[in-house]
C-alpha cells in the first residue's frame, strides 16, 4: 500500500437613522473595509475546501453503500424467516388438528384421557411438560404431542429470530437514509462552492472537471476518449475486467448503484470484475483489503483499482496516467487524468 500525507482539514450593532446620502457613504466604506478584511479565497484553499467536501461525500456514499448491501442481506433472511415460520405454522396447526380429533373423539366416548385436555389448557406445551401425561398416553399419541411440543418450540424461535432481524433492519435502514442525506448534503455544498466561481477559476481548482469535479483523482477530465498509451494489463483477469468497464462509458453516476446502466464508483469496480469472473465486495473499504499491493504509481498496471479520498473512491487504471471511473452523481463513467501528489492513498490489484 501506497502512502500518501493527506491535508488536514481547514455582534450586534446599534442601527442610527440617516440621511440617504450619509448612508450610502457608510454602505461604500463599510464595503471597502470587508473587501480589505476578507481577500479573496486563493486557488489552493478554493481546492482545499473542494477535497475536504469530497471526501467527506465519498465516505458517506460507501457507508450508503454498505448500509444498502446490508440492508438487502437482512431483508433476504428476514423473508426466509418469514417464509419457515409460515410454513411451521401450518405444519403446527395441522398437528393441533390432528390431536384435536383424537381427544373429540374420546370425548364422544365418554374416556377422556387427562393427557388429551392438554389440548383444551390456554398453554398446552407447559401441561406437556409435565412428564405423568405422557405415561398415560398410548405411544402413538405420545409421540403425536411430543411432535408438536417440538414444533411449537422451533415456531417460537423462528419467530424471535425473525423479529429481532427486522429490528436489525429497521437501524440498518435509517443508518442508510442518514448516510444519503449525508452525501447529498456535502455533495450540495461542494457544488455550491463551484457555482460561486467564474468559468476559469473553475478550471484552476477542479483541474477541467468543470462544473462538479467532486470525488475525482483531481486531474484533467479527459471524457470517453483518452490516449491510454502502451500500458499492458496486470493479467488477463485484469484485461477483462477493464473491458468490461470501458463498455460502461458515458453510464451516469447514481449513489449507491451497481449497474448494469447506473453505477457508483465501488459498484463500476465490481460490475466490471463480475464480468471478467471475479467476485469483489461492494465498498471501497473492504476491496482495499483485496488482492496484492501496488506500491508507486510506476508499478499500476492497466485493470489495477486506485484508491483515493481516504480510501473511499476508487477508480480502475486506464494506462498512460489516466484513470477510469464513475466520479460523482451528475457525472458519467468517463477518463481522467491521475493526479498523484496528495490524491492517492492505495492502490492494490486482485
């Protein structure tokens, strides 16, 4: 792994009524002395504000990210323990059904076994329990009530196991939400700082990404095409997975999308290498911790994933200096150029 130092993270007054004239003298000096109190912001602390807002966006997204993944594991086994408790219950109620005939009808008789008014008591496991019943019953139907004894037993599990998965959801799904509004919110931000900023001094801090280089290597955006130089693959896994992710071109960025139209930067890395026949986790955080180190930006190879942001945002090596990803929401799967000094944290390979 790749090292790189990352930069730190940056009264009342009394109103007096006057002349029309007296006060647009006060507006103009009182102008003049903010313009001199508060300089315009430099290119570098307009990029510093820019990377900080990045990376606190691309750290929500990948915990929106395993927040979904998680919540769909749970959802999954929620409805398979839905599913078996519904299907003990049936297999309980026919039992219940079945001893049920066998006491009516020794009722009818008049020879009530005391064993079948187990079938009559408000809880009829804890008369069950009591081990004298079943010394008075034939061995078919001690076996009977034993049968649902069990059943009643492995109905009550599934459904405590099932409760206690959708109290589980129900956190997984608002740590999803909040990890959205999170996002979104930095996301925002970063775009509004952005908007303030002339044409040109947006190409000075976002290095040509125009207007929203949020979550980027940082370098000039090179679009759908890019000269990708002779830059050989890692490996024909590694070929393959890059092929896979140079036909998602042009795809847009949605938050939290894995494809096979939409995608975020996590969810490209692993459509691709799914589609080259490797399986590779959902979030930057646990694919960093996959494959074989890289340790300079002249050992990457072309299919190597890059890390960037603090490790969440990552892109695939392209070749020649030029990263492919998907940057951010408003933007598309595209080529840009790998920024080193200050961008890069890890980089691995599978």
């Amino acid at each position: 792994m790749a090292s790189h130092r990352r930069p730190k993270n940056p009264s009342r007054t009394r109103v007096t009524v006057l002349t029309a004239a007296a006060a647009t003298a006060v507006a103009i000096t009182a102008n003049a002395q903010s313009a001199q109190a508060a300089p315009q912001p430099t290119t570098a602390s307009l990029k510093a504000q820019i990377a900080q807002l990045n990376t606190a966006a691309d750290t929500a997204i990948q915990k929106y990210d395993g927040a979904q993944q998680q919540q769909q594991e749970l959802q999954a086994q929620v409805t398979t323990l839905q599913n078996q408790v519904a299907r003990q219950q049936a297999a309980l109620n026919a039992k219940s059904a079945s001893l049920g005939a066998v006491a009516a009808a020794q009722y009818r008789s008049g020879t009530v076994d005391a064993s079948m008014q187990l079938l009559l008591a408000a809880d009829p496991t804890d008369y069950l329990d009591q081990a004298s019943t079943l010394a008075q019953l034939n061995s078919s139907q001690a076996s009977e009530l034993s049968q649902y004894k069990a059943q009643q037993a492995t109905l009550d599990t599934e459904k405590s196991q099932a409760e206690a998965k959708l109290t589980a959801l129900d956190s997984v799904s608002n740590d999803l939400a909040a990890a959205k509004a999170t996002a979104q919110a930095k996301l925002a931000a970063a775009q509004a700082l952005l908007n303030t900023l002339t044409a040109a001094q947006q190409q000075a801090v976002t290095g040509g990404g125009g207007s929203g280089a949020v979550g980027s290597p940082g370098g000039a955006d090179y679009g759908p095409t890019a000269d990708l130089g002779s830059s050989a693959p890692g490996d024909a896994l590694e070929a393959r997975a890059f092929a896979a992710a140079q036909t998602r071109i042009g795809k847009p960025y949605v938050l939290g999308a894995t494809g096979p139209d939409e995608f975020d930067c996590s969810g490209l890395m692993m459509w691709a290498y799914a589609q080259a026949g490797e399986d590779i986790t959902r979030t930057t955080y646990s694919q960093i911790n996959e494959g074989t180190p890289v340790n300079s930006v002249a050992d990457l190879q072309v299919g190597d994933l890059i890390f960037f942001n603090g490790d969440a945002h990552v892109g695939m090596y392209a070749g020649n200096g030029i990263v492919l990803h998907a940057p951010h929401p408003g933007a598309v799967v595209r080529y840009e150029e790998l920024a080193t000094v200050g961008s890069i944290y890890a980089m691995r390979h599978f």
